[in-house]
C-alpha cells in the first residue's frame, strides 16, 4: 500500500510540474511582432486565453475581447497587427502563481467593473471594515471570474455574467450583466462625434453597451444601497500624454474632486474656460472625478510622443442620482461623480502597478426593483495621422487645439 501510495505522489507531482511547464509566462513568451505592437499582444493574449477578434471591413482596425477576463477589450490597432497597440497590458500578472487578495491587475483598454468602491454602500470593502488598502478587494466577478460568451461575429461579441455582491451594509445583491460589444467602421465614427476626416487619418473605435439586471427578491433603493455599472479604460502614457475633460461653465458647484488619493499638485491639473486638463504621465498617482452636472459627455487624451488622440464618449443624465465612490463613510453616498481620470504613479513604498492612466466612466445609482434592468453605454476612439486633420478632431470633440494640449504643462 505504501508503495503505491509514494507511486501517486510522484504521479502527481510530475503531473504538477507539466502544467506549469505549460502554463503562458511573460518571461518565456516570443512573438515575430515587436512589444508595443497589436501583433505582439495578440500572439501573447492567445498564449493565455482563446481571444475572440473584432474587426472593421478593411481589417486594419481590430479589437481584442476576452471572455476568460471578464469580458475586457484588452486592446485595439488602427493599423493591423504591425499598428499601434493602444491598450495597456500587465504582462507580468499573467505569470503570477497565484490569485492577488486584492486585485488582479491584468489590465484592459475598456473593462467593465461595479461600484461604488466605497462609500457607505461600498462593494470593494467587507461590512464595517476600515477603508484601507489592507481590507480592498475586487469583487470577484469583475477581478478573475470567466465570463459566459452568448453571441460572435467578426464584428460584435456579447458576453454575460450571474454574481452577487454584499454591500458595506452586509446587504447582498444579485444581478444578471450582460456586455454587448461592437466595431464601428470610420462612417460610424464621424456620425456620433459629428466629424470628418479622410485617409490620412487612421482610425479604431468601439461601443460597449453593458446592462445591469436585478436578480434579487427586492427593490434595490436607497435604503439597501445600489450599484452603478464603471468603465474604465487602460492607456500606456508618455512623457507627453495629456488627458483633457471638457466641462460645463455655465453649471454651479466645483468642477472636480481632486483629492481620491490626495491632492493632485497644481501643476498636473488646471482649468480654463471649460476644458480641464491633466497630465498623464505614468509618473504621480492621482485621481479627479467630474459631476453629472459638468460632464459633457466626452473626454479624451492626446499623446504627443506616438501623436494619438483618443476620445471616449459615454452616457451621462444631470438629473440623476451618481454615487460617491471615495474611501469614506462621512459624505452623502448619493453625491457623486460620473467621470473620472486617473494618472499611474509609484506608491509610497515605490512599488508601481503601471504606469498607465485611465478615463472612465459610470452609470448612475441603479435604483432598480427585481427583473428592471439598467444599461450604461462607453465609447471608445483613437486617431492618429495627419497632425493638423486631428487638429480638426480634437476641436471638434474636445473644444481644444493640440497645440494647445501640448503647452498645458510646458
């Protein structure tokens, strides 16, 4: 008997050593594709998960979805596999042997995640627990779960996920989401931003439509707390990345928080006659959050150094209730942002996810009763080419000259 049972050990242990001799890793990966490419990204994205490609009828723009990473677009190209990779990937937590407490951190041009991360109604921290980075945790579904693939083309893909997530109340709430994903095609673009360009531009853009459903036995309201459907985009920054939000003048109350995670210093964000502006330079980590009542919908980032514009447009109604999201229990929950940007930077330890940056964007408060459901849409789109036809663009969407993007921080 013993013998046997020193034959099953050694079974297993050659069978362990075989799976992680094939499980991806960073380190080992090679691609015929320069890092920074869609090539690159692709041929390592396949390494780890059965990707599904979008693609727009020419083929030179396409878009990476990952069901096996809740449902993110990872990244996107203008310009086919040798273009541009414009999302931001972590290449380093695919190779981690095991699953981070806190969060998984594989990054995502567009992911979807649920608030609010904290506030009284928090879905980021256990009931009653300190709002400290020791007692933050994904939810997850929305950290490392598979998410469910129901329908693919070549040029859309919807996926869904069943969960359920407990409050800072300890109140549990069920829900159904459903992600539809689409390519646009350059005439799309022009449509809904109202622009124009010809062939020296190069062109990628998609739209999320993501659908919260409740599936509890009762009214998610005020009391219980609702959640708001979050998306966040990914981007690599350069020393010369600038991300702008458009904002209206003619509102009352502050234009933006700027103290998520500290003050932002004053010569990394300013304002002037309706654009705020924000350096995004991978290097000083912050965060700014903009009121349903200023958004106008749109934000963007110019990166000077690889001479892209992107633009994000997203849904956003004044008149509704947005949730707060900060790390405190004593401001109203029901006061919040519907935008936001972040900048990447070393922690005080010096350790650093990144860099990266982000735009995002949320839902308002889903006050729902059972079987309702609420839909959230985000857009994303980069141009790059012909420097003064994305002058056009960025005037036209963001109210703003690249020149005048590029002398903000000068």
């Amino acid at each position: 008997m013993k013998g046997i049972q020193l034959v099953l050990i050694a079974s297993a242990i050659l069978l362990l050593n075989s799976c992680e001799q094939k499980e991806p890793s960073a380190a080992k990966f090679e691609s015929e594709y320069p890092k920074g490419t869609f090539g690159y990204d692709l041929d390592f994205l396949k390494q780890n998960d059965s990707v599904v490609v979008l693609n727009s009828k020419d083929g030179n723009a396409q878009i990476i979805v990952s069901p096996k990473y809740q449902a993110k677009v990872f990244t996107s190209t203008a310009d086919g596999k040798n273009g541009k990779s414009f999302g931001w990937i972590n290449y380093k937590t695919f190779a981690q042997k095991s699953l981070d407490a806190h969060m998984n951190a594989y990054g995502g041009e567009d992911r979807l995640w649920i608030g609010p991360e904290g506030s009284r109604f928090a879905v980021f921290f256990k009931p009653h627990t300190k709002m400290e980075f020791a007692y933050w945790h994904t939810p997850t579904a929305f950290d490392f779960e598979n998410w469910r693939l129901t329908a693919n083309t070549d040029k859309s893909a919807s996926l869904t996920k069943t969960t359920r997530v407990m409050n800072y109340q300890g109140v549990m709430l069920n829900m159904n989401i459903i992600r539809d994903i689409a390519m646009m095609e350059p005439a799309d673009e022009k449509k809904l931003l109202g622009i124009d360009f010809d062939e020296k531009i190069k062109s990628v853009a998609f739209s999320t439509s993501n659908t919260i459903i409740n599936t509890s036995a009762f009214q998610w309201d005020k009391n219980t707390g609702a959640p708001c459907l979050w998306s966040l985009d990914m981007f690599t920054p350069s020393a010369k990345t600038v991300i702008v939000v458009p904002y209206a003048n003619d509102a009352t109350g502050k234009i933006a928080t700027t103290d998520y995670f500290g003050q932002i210093p004053p010569d990394r964000v300013k304002y002037n006659n309706g654009i705020l502006v924000f350096k995004a330079d991978g290097k000083s980590r912050g965060k700014l959050g903009m009121p349903p009542g200023r958004t106008k919908k749109i934000a963007g980032s110019y990166d000077a150094e690889n001479n892209v514009l992107t633009i994000a447009q997203f849904d956003v109604d004044p008149k509704a209730t947005y949730l707060n999201q900060e790390w405190r229990t004593d401001r109203d929950p029901f006061a919040g942002d519907a935008v936001n940007a972040y900048n990447d930077g070393p922690l005080a330890n010096g350790t650093q996810m990144g860099p990266f940056y982000e735009i995002e964007s949320v839902s308002q408060a889903a006050f729902l009763k059972p079987g309702e459901g609420l839909t959230h849409k985000h857009s994303v789109f980069h141009f790059t080419g012909d420097k003064s036809e994305l002058n056009q663009i960025s005037l036209k969407t963001l109210g703003i000259s690249l020149q005048d993007i590029q002398a903000a921080f000068k």
